[in-house]
DNA sequence: CACACGTCCAGTGCCCGTTC
DNA sequence: GAACGGGCACTGGACGTGTG
C-alpha cells in the first residue's frame, strides 16, 4: 500500500469474506502475525519488476515478524528460517526466488494457490458484497472506512515535497487534486478486471488484477520527487502501472495529451543529430516510418519504443541486441542496426557520453548542473542516469507548460494522470474543450520553440 | 456497530456580463 | 459576435451525525 507500509493497518485491506474465510479453513493460519505476513505477500506493494511477486529482502521480513533491529544489524536473524517456519506453520506453499546482490536481484515470495482460491483472491477486493478486513477480521465498517479516506486524503495532500525542486509546483498540484474528483474513474474498476480477466494470461494478468485491487482503494494518485530525475513517479501501484489498453478503459471519455517522440527529438536535438531532428519533423512521426523500414507489424510497436527508450538511455549496445532479438527476434536486431537512424543516434550518444564524462556532469533544463559524483551511482550507470536526467529535465519543463495553463484554469480544466511526456486532461465545460485544448498545445509548442525541438502534443479520447 | 438521514462538496451544464 | 471568465443551480456521491 503507498501510505504506512509495513504496519498491520496499512496492510488490513478489505477483502471478501468468501476468500477470507476459504483461506482459514484450508490453512493454519492462526496469529495476527501470520495474517499481516500473508497480506504482505498478497497485497503489498513492494514488488519485483521482473515477475511481480513480494520481495521478500532480510529487513522487510525481520519489520513484518516484529524482529528486534539491532539483531538485524548484528546478522544474527535469518529471514529464510522465518518464512519456512511460516510455510510449515500454515501449510501454505511457497514459491521462493533466490537474490543476486551481483544483478540486482531481489529475493521474492508468491504463494501458490490451488485454481479455486486463486479465483476468489483475483475477485477478492471489488464489487463485493460482504466485505471483511483481512487481517483483523473484523467487519466492514463504513465509520472506519471514513477515518481511514481522511487520513489518506490528508497524507496525500501534505505529501512531502521538495520546494527547492523545480517539479514542486506540478507535484503539489497533482496531489492537491480532491479524491472526490476520481470517483467516476474507480466505478470502471470492475469492468477493467472483466477485461483484464479475459484478455490476459499468467504473471501480467496476476499483476494487472493486483494494481486494479489497490486501487479499489488508493486510486487518486500520489506523486513523489525522486533523486536522479525531475520527472514525478507515482507512490506505490497507481493507475500509471496499468498498461494502456486497461487504463484507457478507466479513463474511458477522458482526453490524453502525449508529447510525440518525445525522448527521441530531445536527445536529437541536445546531441546535435540535425539530420535525425529533420526526419522526424519530415515524417511528423517516426513510428509508420519505423515500422515499415523495419517491416514490424503494428502490434509491436510497444517493443520498439521500449527498444526506442533504451537506445536513447544509454543501454550498452551487445545489451541493447540482446533485447531487440528477445523481443522481437533476430532478423529485426539486424534491421535495426543497420538503420541509418541507429547508427546516428549511438554515435550521437556516445559522443554525448564523452562529453558527460568529461564535463563531470550536465547542465539540466533548468540551467542546474548535475555531478556524476552525485548520482549515486558508480561508473558507467553515472553516466547514463546523467543522460537520461537531462533528456527527462527537458521533458517535464515542456510538460509544465501545459501543467501551468491548467493550473491558471481555474477548475475549468484538471489533471486525473501524469505520465511523464503525456497526460489524461479532463475539461469542465464541453463547449471549451476544443479551446482549451489549443492553449494547451501552443503553451507546450512555445516552451519547447525555445529549445529548437519541435515537440507537439497530440491528443486522442480514449 | 448498523442504519438512516441531512449536509457538504466537487463536477457539470448553462447563462450572463465583459472585453476585444 | 466570438471568446472568455465567473457565477449559479443542479446532481450525485462522500461525509457527518443521530438513533436504536
């Protein structure tokens, strides 16, 4: 959960009886502490990447049993002999995940549910009828269910943000933005697990259901500064995990506005890949372009913008074929080597990298220089989190623009999702939609004229 | 603690006055 | 007269309180 994390009440979601009670029959699940482990694992937010199950490192296991902290310092506690225990204790079956300090991977925990409690935990938070808290057992209470709004409303409005921060405005504006105002969004909910649950398969359909649950409870989100970039993420699951196709049935009516080729025509212009910069001003964008040199079919395309990001990023180039032959197979790693567009960009990059390197650092968007000493990071990832900073200042300066017109709009017009080079916009009055969309889009023209990138918004309703 | 009812608040749609 | 801001009424949902 985004707000108190590991304390028995932040974890005690409501969850349907059914499943509740279909858990404590099958299993020995006995104590307080038990239930909080087992929430932990199936609804806590802190989770891998890669296959979405709980991480379970040494200190998270050592707060959930309440382990004294100066044991966990001295080395004196085993995590795994507390999650056996928990396993033989309750017969649940565990699926545990070895860590690997060396790649950076967690150690993570998924219980294994036979198919008919999988279902009912896959149903387990919306459109329920009996509703009962999970850990506590307690009934649902709408009394509690108040206290516990206010205290999420009031810890998402006074949500700490840097003021020194030039993504403090955005920031605070986003998470000032009354709950009230998310209501119609969280009433789709069901109808996005329909889909979820018919369309999707495996780990992505688990995920997917897991982020739609917590927002059944958390949907408006909340956004936070972070160390090595302006852009704001969103706190814990949020509506910005969701993939697009769910979250644009939630947002169902709702206008987005994206910044087209965003990544791409910054770092052109910041590397000063002149050719690069016409090409795309010429195609207006890159994708059809793209697609058709590479003869990539349309569905693919989330693949190469990944492949799109990771090339502008700095990702190594063996790592970078790697990927591309992963994802989309050999005989594309050979295409897109051999684009003329590639082989510009990766010299563009390198020659940018030289430079990071030499400066020790980047001047931002916002004429802050940013050391490679500071990051935090060591070497070669110096480097490219340096990288993608300044490509990400420029980004969320550009953004402002828009972000400011709606500020200035009085209500008229609200933000429901940030997403770092797009946004959902939401318009008071359907007769100014088309007007307020024109100030929006020529503020954002205007802020990155002064750049020389050509960056357009472009706008769909979802 | 459940339920009912009243109040409050945010979004929506519409209208009106001002400005250019 | 078009565009725009502001205000007003209405609505539905969230909140708050009283009662048994």
């Amino acid at each position: 959960m985004p707000y108190l994390p590991l304390t028995p009440e932040g974890l005690d979601v409501l969850v349907s009886r059914t499943f509740r009670e279909a858990l404590s029959s099958s299993f020995e699940i006995r104590t307080p502490e038990d239930w909080f482990f087992l929430a932990y694992l199936l609804f806590g937010t802190f989770r891998d990447d890669d296959n979405g199950a709980a991480v379970v490192d040494r200190v998270s296991v050592a707060n959930l049993f309440g382990v004294e902290p100066k044991l966990i310092t001295q080395g004196l506690f085993r995590s795994n002999f507390l999650i056996a225990e928990f396993a033989t204790r309750t017969g649940l079956q565990l699926h545990l995940t070895n860590s690997n300090s060396i790649v950076g991977k967690a150690r993570t925990c998924r219980i294994v549910l036979n198919e008919h409690l999988q279902s009912l935990f896959e149903q387990c938070q919306i459109g329920q009828i009996e509703m009962v808290y999970f850990i506590s057992g307690k009934s649902f209470s709408e009394r509690e269910e108040q206290r516990r709004r206010i205290l999420r409303a009031d810890a998402r409005a006074n949500f700490p943000l840097s003021s020194l921060r030039p993504n403090f405005a955005v920031g605070t504006a986003l998470n000032r933005q009354p709950p009230k105002s998310f209501a119609p969004f969280v009433k789709r909910l069901t109808q996005a697990c329909e889909y979820v649950s018919t369309t999707m398969s495996g780990d992505k359909r688990t995920g997917q259901l897991r982020i739609l649950s917590t927002l059944s409870t958390f949907f408006p989100p909340t956004y936070k500064q972070v160390r090595n970039s302006e852009r704001l993420f969103t706190v814990g699951d949020s509506a910005a995990y969701l993939s697009s196709d769910v979250r644009d049935i939630l947002f169902s009516g709702t206008w987005s506005a994206d910044l087209s080729n965003a990544h791409l025509v910054i770092a052109a212009r910041l590397w000063g890949l002149d050719d690069l910069l016409n090409l795309i001003e010429e195609k207006g964008s890159i994708w059809p372009y793209l697609m058709c040199e590479l003869q990539l079919p349309i569905e693919k395309k989330p693949e190469l913008k990944k492949v799109i990001y990771a090339t502008v990023y700095g990702k190594p180039v063996p790592q970078l074929k790697g990927q591309i032959t992963r994802e989309l197979g050999r005989e594309f790693t050979e295409r897109y080597m051999l684009l003329p567009m590639t082989a510009t960009l990766l010299e563009g990059r390198e020659q940018h990298m030289d430079g990071i390197r030499s400066n020790g650092g980047i001047t931002d968007a916002y004429g802050k220089f940013h050391a490679l000493t500071d990051t935090g990071e060591k070497g070669e990832s110096a480097v490219r989190t340096i990288l993608s900073r300044e490509v990400g200042s420029y980004e969320f300066k550009v953004m402002s623009a828009a972000a400011e017109i709606i500020r200035g709009s009085n209500g008229q017009v609200w933000i429901p999702l940030w997403l770092h080079d797009g946004i959902y916009v939401k318009f008071r009055d359907a007769a100014r939609v088309e007007n307020w969309k024109l100030k929006i889009t020529e503020a954002v023209a205007l802020e990155s004229s002064k750049y020389g990138m050509p960056l357009k918004l472009v706008w769909e309703l979802s």
